[in-house]
C-alpha cells in the first residue's frame, strides 16, 4: 500500500501532531514501508501455528471459574451513603 503526502497530513491531523510540510515526502515512505511489511505478514501460512501466549513456555496458573456473590456484601454496602434491602439507595434521577 503506498500513502501519499496529502494521506500522511490527513493522519498526523487526525492524531494532532504537527508535521513540517518537508518531512510529509519522508514520512509517507516510511509509513508506506511499514504497510508494505504489514501485508507481507498476511502472506505467511499459519494454519498449523498454535496460538501463542507468551514466547516462553510457563505454565499458567488458573482458578476455577465459579460464580459467586462475592461473600462480602455487608463490607461492599458499608461504603454505601444509604442502602435497603441489601442493596444501594440512589437518589430518583428520572421523574
């Protein structure tokens, strides 16, 4: 993919940073050769690559995946400024 100049002005506007007009002609290379990478990572045949995690091979650690209520419901409503029923009171937002 090849960007122009006026493309390039256009992002740096867009992420607010300020580019002199000389350095667009550079920049457009540049970013044009990172596109150009970019695509030649698509022609790489992974179909029989395992998703990786990390490069090193650590085992992780997992918990069981359980729903609970916490347990702790009197702690969380002690920093409620008002609750009922076990649950937070708010103020009517909505007539």
């Amino acid at each position: 993919m090849s960007l122009d100049e006026a493309t390039v002005a256009r992002i740096a506007r867009l992420a607010r940073i300020e580019v002199e007009a000389d350095r667009l002609p550079g920049l457009a290379r540049e970013l044009s050769n990172i596109l150009g990478w970019i695509e030649q990572l698509g022609e790489v045949d992974t179909d029989e690559v395992e998703p990786m995690r990390s490069v090193m091979p650590i085992p992780s650690r997992q918990r069981a995946d359980r729903v609970t209520d916490g347990g702790r419901q009197e702690d969380v409503l002690s920093n409620a400024p008002a609750a009922e029923d076990g649950c937070y009171l708010v103020p009517k937002v909505v007539e």
